[in-house]
C-alpha cells in the first residue's frame, strides 16, 4: 500500500508515496505546539522578557519560518520538513501528459534547471507553506472565541447587533463575528474535503498535486534525486576566502560581526543547521513524553529503589519553654503526693509555624514495637495511607486530620489532652495559641502539599 502511486506508474521513481506527504505534514505541525510549549516554559521563569513574545506567538512564528523557509525553498527547492523526508517542490510544465521520462533520464540537470523554482513560484509556495497554515490557525481561533458556544447561547448570541455610530474596528469585529458563525464553518468543510479529493485522486495516480494549493501555484512535490544532491553540495559548500566579497577597510572580511560575513557565512550555516537540529529535538519531546505517560518509567524507578534500604523519617521540631510549665507541674504535683508508682515522661516540643509562630499539635512518632499502629487512633492501621514524609496512618483518621476534623484534634483545640501525647490538659480553649495540624502530616507537623489529594494508598 505504502508504494500504491509508484507501482501504478513504475516509470516514474521520483513521485513520492501519499504516505510520505502525510508523514511529512504531521512532523510539520509538531513545530509549532513543541515550540510554543517550550515558549511558555521560559515565560513562566522570565515573564517580564517573553510575556509579550509568547502573546504573539503566531506572529513571530510566521516571520521565523518565513526566513527558514524562503532560505530552503532556494537553497533545498524544498520546504524545511521536506527536505528532512527527502523531499522538492518543482514547476509543473505546461505540456501533454506534463511529463519528460526520457529527458529526466538521459539529461537530468537541464531538466532539474527547467523545473527549478524561480522566485515567482518561491513567493506562491511561501503562501502556501506559512500564510495558510497562520491564516487557518486564526481562524481556528477566533472561531472557538467567537463562535463555538453559539448552539448553547442561543439565538440572542447570534442577533448582535452593531452599536450606534460604530467605530471602523467594531464595524469590522462585528462582521468577523458574522463570518466565523455564519460562513466559516462551511468553509473550513470545503477545505478538508478539498483536501481528501486531492489526497484520493493522487493515491490512485489520477492527479499529480496531493493538494488543492498547490495544483493553484502550480507546484508539484518530488524526490530528490543525484542532480539534486549535487547541486544541493555545490550551492552549501562552503566558500573559499579568494571568493569573498571585498570588505570596505582592511580587516573587516574576517570580522565576524561584518554584515557581509553574516550574510554571506553565518546565516546560511546557521538555517542549514536547523534541518538537523529541530526535528531531533521534536522527537525528543515526544520520546519524553512517551516517557513520562508509560507505566515502563515507574517500573524501572520500582525495580532501582528496590535495594535501597531508607533510613526512616526524623522529626524535626524546634524546643523552647512551651511545656516547661507543664512539666514543672507534673513534677510539682508528684512531691506533693509522694508517689513513686509515676511513670517519667519525656517532654516533647511541638514544631512552630513558619508563618503564624505558633506551636502545631502532633502525635508521637511510631516506634518499632508501635509501627503496626495507627499513630493517631492508636489501634490497628485499616486501609493504610502514607504522608509525603513516609509514616502511614489508617485512610480515616489521617484524611480527617489533614482536613482538620479530626476528634482528636477537636478535643485539644477544646483544651483537652492526655499524658501520652505530653501537652496536658489545659483549662478554656487552646484556639488562636495553637495550630490544630490541619493541612500537615499528623506526626511531622510538615505541609501535605496538594491536601488531601497528596495522601497515597500503602499495600501492606
């Protein structure tokens, strides 16, 4: 199927396959999303610089590949993807059949010189290769602002009526408006199926354009063949300095910022050098994307960690003179009693806030004899759910704690406590002095990042 054209027609090795076109079409429309993403990566680090470049990015992209093109339709006859499948643009001849079988064998540089672009056809193609695809991108666009939604705003959205005295712009918004919901959608049907005729017709060699633009500019596509890559060679080989142009003082050929020597030298090298460059760095986009979607990443990440042996979590909090108090009134009431049956406890500091300075409720850390335990509910750890910071709690009581509605939580902030958490009972209320954990890890007092959402499921 892939040589379907060719073996219909065997005399003609030069015609490329419809699949080869199709190929080529979709790494040409990866270009513009692969280099607005990478855009709008460097935007978010250096606003103030690319804000306004990435706000026009349409814009700038056509001029760029108004220069990368225009440089390889001269240079390749072809456009830049093109030249990267193999591919030309060359005129069609206004002859019977359009064909010269036994010319294009016996004398194929005179018929590569005949059939070469001249600069009235570089122009056409350019019109084809970047005004078209801006123009259907605007389109596109301005269609699903303008007009997308009209079916669920219903008829009022379409009656719009021109505001009294308008302006030149109103008037013209207000019939672009008209066009994309009355006319544009028919139009953008005619040039798909446009498209499918041409793609139909080519495949089974009943035309030689693949596209309706290009039987108008009278461009067909072609392979390259030996004339072509020699004279691809001659004209990108690099000039010897006797052929330099003489520089207007002495010394000025061999600047590097001379006008000529980027004209004649740099500039040239530098587009060339985008045929190799851009498309490699596409497919590497779409390899790390590949990368970063397939379960093969988390598989080979699982298989590397499963040797490591983690230390585990430390809580870090800050001591001060919170429980001091506290601490002195335990000691003080066990003199007053005399009682030696006391187990010694040891005084816990909570962690501070960063932001708000206050002390955050926490639970004791798990230790080896406890770890099968709920460190919040002290009981047997049911559909376990780790924190970020590695401790993992029963599903329930570690959700209703980062969401701050846990009874436990809600008993301290009342002034309540127990000898085992260290922080005592108090009398009235511990709101506005102490931070009830909600949003943080239950035994860290640490950020969950995302809430909730940042909790992960154990398999135990």
């Amino acid at each position: 199927m892939e040589f379907m054209a060719n073996l219909q027609n065997g005399l003609d090795e030069l015609k490329p396959s419809l699949f080869e076109l199709l190929s080529e079409q979709q790494l040409s429309s990866l270009i513009p999303p692969s280099l607005r993403y990478l855009l709008a990566v460097a935007t978010h680090r250096y606003p103030r610089y690319l804000l306004r470049a990435l706000n026009s990015f349409d814009e700038l992209y056509a001029l760029l590949m108004l220069l990368v093109e225009r440089h390889f339709l001269k240079t390749y006859g072809g456009g830049f993807t093109e030249n990267f499948y193999g591919l030309k643009r060359e005129r069609v001849l206004r002859v019977r059949g359009g064909e010269l079988p036994r010319a294009q064998l016996g004398a194929a540089d005179h018929v590569r010189e005949t059939l070469k672009l001249r600069e009235r056809d570089v122009w056409g193609n350019l019109a084809v290769l970047v005004g078209l695809p801006y123009l259907k991108r605007k389109l596109d666009e301005g269609y699903d602002v303008h007009a997308a939604h009209t079916a669920i705003l219903g008829p009022g959205f379409q009656r719009e009526h021109m505001p009294e005295r308008p302006t030149l712009r109103q008037r013209f918004m207000h019939y672009y408006k008209w066009f994309l919901r009355n006319v544009y959608p028919s139009v953008n049907a005619a040039y798909y199926f446009s498209l499918l005729a041409f793609n139909l017709a080519y495949l089974f060699d009943g035309s030689k354009f693949h596209s309706p633009f290009l039987w108008l500019v009278g461009t067909r596509m072609r392979r390259l063949g030996q004339a072509d890559h020699k004279a691809i060679a001659l004209a990108t080989q690099p000039r010897p300095p006797s052929a330099t142009m003489a520089a207007a003082r002495p010394g000025q050929s061999n600047s590097l910022f001379n006008p000529r020597t980027v004209s004649a030298t740099v500039l040239p090298r530098l587009l060339s050098s985008l045929r190799i460059l851009l498309p490699t760095s596409i497919f590497a986009l779409k390899f790390l994307e590949w990368w970063h979607a397939s379960d093969f990443a988390r598989q080979l990440s699982r298989k590397a960690a499963e040797g490591l042996e983690l230390p585990p979590p430390v809580v870090s909090g800050q001591s001060g003179n919170v429980n001091k108090k506290a601490t002195e009134t335990k000691a003080t009431g066990s003199k007053a009693t005399g009682s030696n049956s006391e187990k010694p406890t040891t005084a816990r500091y909570p962690p501070i806030s960063s932001t708000t300075l206050l002390p955050i409720l926490t639970v004791p850390a798990p230790t080896s004899s406890t770890s099968a335990f709920c460190p919040i509910c002290l009981s047997a750890i049911q559909t376990a759910t780790a924190t970020p910071y590695g401790f993992v709690f029963c599903y329930s009581c570690i959700h209703r704690w980062v969401e701050g509605q846990h009874d436990r939580q809600v008993a301290f902030l009342e002034g309540g406590g127990s000898e085992e958490e260290g922080w005592g009972s108090e009398e009235g209320s511990r709101e506005g002095r102490w931070e009830s954990g909600k949003g943080r890890c239950a035994v860290t007092g640490k950020k969950v990042l995302g809430g909730t959402e940042g909790l992960r499921r154990v398999v135990m």
